[in-house]
C-alpha cells in the first residue's frame, strides 16, 4: 500500500515507517520538523515537510504520491502543557486533524489509524482498562485526542472513511535507528537512562504514596516495535474490508511500577541510578494497565517483547549507539 504518515519524523512515526517499509509497504512522511527530526525520517520513505493545518498540501501530497492510506500521528502530546496551553492542543490535536480528514476527503483517501491515547479514559474506572470503560479525560491532551476519535466515528458514517483508532498505554524501547529524544523529556525511561549516564543529577520519584504494592504508580509499558506492528496490520485489515475500530494497546499483566523501572534500569545498564522523592505529578493515576484482548481476537496482534528488561535493553543500546 501506499501510505502517508503523520509525524512520521517522531519517535513512534519513525518506527511505524520502518516496520510499514519492511513489510513492502511505500511511505510518504508528512512533518512539520515541530518536533521531529529530519534525520528521524527512515530511508526510503519520501519526506515533505508541512503543517497539518496546511489542507492544501495536505491534499497535493495525497494526490501527487496516490497515498491509500494514511497513519495520523502527528500531535502535540504533553500532558502537563496541555493543561497550561489548551488552546494549542485543540488547534493542533482537533484543527489539525480535522484538517488532515477534509484533504482525505478531497483526495478520496478512504483508510485511517490514528494515534489515540490511554489519557481518553481519564481516571480509570476499573483495571484492566477495556474500550468501552467510560471516556472521562482529566486534561486538554486527552480530552482532543478523544474529540478527534469521536468525529471519526460521524465522518465513517456520513463519507466512508473507515478507521482504526489505537489507545497506546506507555510505548518505550527502540530499534537500532530509532528511539526517543523528546525536547525536554518527560518520559520515565528516557529520564532513568539519562540519569544512569550522569546526563541528570537523579530522577524524581512522582509521589510514594499510591494504593500500590510499592506506593509508586504502575503502567502498562508496551515495546515500540510491537506498537508499529499494530498499525501494519491495522492498516491491512481495513484495506481487507476490516470494518472500524478502536483498540487498546499495551501488554496487559501487572505492569511495573516506577519504582521496578528504576530496579530494571539498574539491572540492565549496571550503572548507579541516584533517587530523589518528589510530589505527586497532578493528573497521574495510579495505575494504567490495558486490556488488549479485543486487538487480540479481531486483528491477532500481540506483543512479542513482553519483558520489561527487553524494553529497556533496547532504549539503552539506542542511548549508547547516539553517544
Ligand atoms: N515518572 C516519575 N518521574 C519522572 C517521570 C515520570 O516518577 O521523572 C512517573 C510518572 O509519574 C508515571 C510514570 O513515571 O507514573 C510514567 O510516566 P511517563 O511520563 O513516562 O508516562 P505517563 O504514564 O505519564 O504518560 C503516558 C504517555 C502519555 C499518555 C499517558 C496516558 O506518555 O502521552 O501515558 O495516561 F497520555
């Protein structure tokens, strides 16, 4: 197929383009370089460098590389900024999106997987998390992210778009290429190694006092790779006359709380990780564990790197491969 991806100059873009090229699928990367990377880009995909609210050349790049299908992943994702700066969220998450759907239309693209969040279920109404547990996002990233899914819906019945919307729980890891470098970091991972190689004085511990076994907050971490296969066959399925769906993400089990992520980063880095406690990060649930059972039976998706030690393995050789 041909497909075009948004974003496809991040962290989790990056990755969907190679799985997507290795599977011999062609690609065309969509990304404003926002927050992207050019270098990001994998080789042998096309790139063009433009904004989601930019229609027009939306709808001209759809055109000109007769792009089947489209993976939406451009997006702003910080919680903690949505809430300071809501209206850049709903401009970029919904306008953009909105935008990128109206040049789908012109361009009679019919096939869409979207990038959504676990952050649409807010906090969480029972563990493991299942699609249809209610919707109730606690801040402005969540809250367009769900928007965009919603009007997903209305748009598959009026005009035909057919989509697959993908709830990530936390995607870390890397390939040997790509990995993340998110400016500044916010994520767990990436923070621990950084600490591990002196980049960062100590991680901060976000509140000790959760109802958990260990007091620290436990999420569902999903290795990247296993993430983009989703989208692959995702996409394959809709082509194959897979009707509309949404689907959790993650690898289910007990999760690992932050305080085993440290563990395991000690483990596999064999390097002194220093520790401070800190407050509580508003808006953090205790605990986000997915089931990915539906994705499981109607796609035969499943994660391969179950292992946290693995995830973290990879993101520490794409760490050191940089350095
Ligand atoms: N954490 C720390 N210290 C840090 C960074 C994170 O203790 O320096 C903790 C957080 O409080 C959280 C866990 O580590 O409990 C994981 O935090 P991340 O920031 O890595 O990931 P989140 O679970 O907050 O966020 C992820 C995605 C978001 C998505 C969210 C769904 O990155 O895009 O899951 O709720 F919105």
């Amino acid at each position: 197929m041909k497909v075009m991806v948004t974003g496809g100059a991040g962290y989790i873009g990056s990755v969907v383009t190679e799985e997507l090229l290795r599977g011999g699928d062609e690609v065309v990367v969509y990304d404003s370089l926002y927050k992207g990377h050019r270098e990001a880009v994998v080789e042998g995909a096309s790139f063009v460098k433009g904004d989601l609210l930019d229609t027009e050349l939306l709808r001209g790049t759809l055109i000109q590389h007769k792009v089947e299908a489209v993976v939406h992943m451009a997006a702003d994702s910080l919680v903690g900024e949505s809430v300071k700066a809501p209206a850049k969220y709903y401009r970029n998450n919904v306008l953009g999106g909105l935008s990128l759907l109206d040049a789908m239309r012109e361009a009679e693209v019919k096939y869409l997987v979207f990038s959504s969040t676990a952050a649409v279920y807010g906090e969480p109404a029972k563990q493991p998390i299942e699609e249809s547990d209610p919707t109730q996002p606690t801040n402005p990233y969540g809250e367009t992210k769900l928007a965009f899914e919603r009007a997903l819906r209305w748009y598959d019945g009026a005009y035909g778009l057919r989509f697959v919307s993908l709830r990530y729980f936390n995607a870390a890891g890397a390939t040997e290429r790509c990995g993340e470098r998110h400016s500044p970091e916010t994520h767990l991972i990436p923070l621990v190694l950084q600490a591990a190689v002196g980049q960062l004085p100590e991680v901060t511990v976000f509140g000790d006092d959760y109802p958990t076994p260990d007091g620290t907050c436990v999420r569902d971490y999903i290795h990247v790779v296993d993430l983009a296969q989703a989208h692959v066959r995702a996409l394959h399925a809709l082509a194959e006359g897979h009707e509309s769906a949404i689907y959790n993400l993650g690898c289910g089990g007990e999760g690992y709380s932050v305080k085993q992520v440290i563990d395991c980063a000690r483990r596999v880095t064999g390097r002194d990780i220093p520790v401070r406690k800190g407050p509580r990060r508003p808006g953090d649930p205790a605990v986000l564990i997915a089931s990915s059972a539906r994705i499981m039976r109607e796609l035969g998706w499943s994660p391969t790197h179950q292992k946290l030690d693995a995830i973290v393995e990879s993101a520490w050789r794409f760490m050191q491969n940089k350095r």
